[in-house]
C-alpha cells in the first residue's frame, strides 16, 4: 500500500510540475516565420522601430520584423535563435535575429529579411526554403551581442535643434529591455521623463539646454534598475549623429 502511495505521489509531481519546467526561461517556443522582399535581401530602413539605416544593415542584416513580441516597440532591437522545423532543409542552429520592425504575416511571429530567411538552411538549401514561403519555425530569446561596440545614442533624423529631441539607442546588447528613459534638468534640479514617440524612439519638445545626461530603466530576468549616464549627448547636438556613451548594456 505505501510503495504504490509513494509512486502515486511521484506521477502527481510530474504532472504537476511539468508544465511549470516547460515554462522556463530560455526554452524554445512553436510557431511560423515567412520573409519579405527587399532589393539588396538586407533589412529596411524604414521599419516601425525607428533605426533607420541601422534597422537595414546591422547583424549582417539578418534581422525582422515581428508582430506580438513587437510589444508596443518595447521588443524592438531583441535578439532571438530561430531555426525551422523542415526536415532535412533547416540547419540545427539555424540563426539569430535582429528585431527591427513590425509586421504580422500568416500566423506568424517572424517576417524576417531575406538574407536572414536564408540563414535557416543548410547550405545550398536555400532556394528549397524560400519556396515554402512560410515555414514552422522554434525561437527562443538571446542576449545580443556586440562585441567592440558600445551603446549609441542617436539624435533622430526627425529632431529639430534646439527646441525637438528624439533619440533612439542602437547596439544594446544583453537580454534586457528598455522600459523607460529620462533626461536630467539641470535648472530645475530633477529628472524628465521622455516619451516613448513610437518604436524604440524616445522624444520630448523644448529640451534642456546643455549637455545631455540621460537614465534609463532597464527591465531583465534580474528585475528593474536604472541606469544613469552624465553628458552623454553634447549640447550642440545634431539630427542624425550618433554618440557613443561609452558604456554597454549586458545584462
């Protein structure tokens, strides 16, 4: 009686706990991914992040656009493996994405680039691939990384000095998200918020004037913390320049 209550209990825990082990962290999830045309097969220029050239060409232009991890632009600049599901076509490691853009396709998570759509098959595979147009696929968060590079703050194309910012941060590696930005009021001795335009891009109208000193909050597995970055953006800014703030994101 007491070997089978002791075996009972174990099937209980296995089927209970489970589901709770499937659910961790860095597991694969099911779903589609398909391409999109583009001249030269990189990235566009134009995507929803608000990257610009950088949402074109950066990780080799393996990137994508995506449409519920997109998460209000919050997902945009998030790394993730994706590998398809044809056998005998698809490479075991298949490749890693950069989300630069929004876009919902045939139930779909992933509209990738065309030389990123390229990147899941085996060699010389290729072309059988892009004949599936929409393939099964897995995907899993990674960190990014970019090794050499430090996180850029670039004064949009859009802003207006001295009396319109707009920033966005390119080559943010790890695997955390940036959920808030504010920038330092140096008369009035507090912090701004910015406000979230669209995409990955932050803006506010009539910004202090001088040096700009940015803080961020940074959301991850570890939680929320801010990060503070003293004049990191010089007062004579201008639209379209990148600054390098010396500094990286890797957690």
């Amino acid at each position: 009686m007491g070997f089978a209550l002791s075996h009972y209990c174990c099937f209980l825990c296995v089927i209970v706990l489970l589901p709770l082990l499937c659910k961790c962290e860095g597991t694969f999830t099911y779903s589609r991914a398909t391409y999109y045309g583009s001249p030269d097969c990189l990235g566009t220029p134009t995507g929803a992040c608000g990257f610009g050239e950088y949402g074109r060409s950066v990780n080799g232009g393996n990137v994508g656009a995506v449409s519920r991890l997109y998460r209000n632009g919050t997902g945009c600049g998030a790394c993730y493996q994706v590998r398809c599901k044809v056998p005998n076509l698809c490479a075991d490691d298949g490749m890693k994405v950069v989300v630069t853009d929004h876009g919902e396709g045939d139930y779909t998570d992933f509209i990738l680039s065309p030389r990123g759509f390229s990147m899941l098959a085996r060699p010389n595979m290729a072309a059988d691939l892009f004949a599936y147009g929409v393939v099964g696929i897995e995907y899993r968060r990674v960190p990014c990384q970019y090794p050499g590079s430090n996180l850029l703050f670039k004064v949009h194309e859009h802003s207006r000095f001295p009396d319109y910012l707009a920033i966005v941060m390119l080559y943010q590696a790890g695997l955390s998200d940036i959920t808030a930005v504010d920038i330092w009021q140096e008369d009035c001795q507090e912090w701004k918020g910015m406000r979230k335009s669209y995409g990955a891009v932050w803006d506010m109208a009539n910004p202090p004037k001088g040096p700009v000193s940015l803080r961020f909050q940074v959301s991850g597995r570890g939680g929320q913390k801010w990060v503070q970055l003293m004049n990191v953006i010089p007062s004579d800014w201008k639209a379209g320049v990148a600054y390098d703030s010396a500094f990286q994101l890797d957690y």
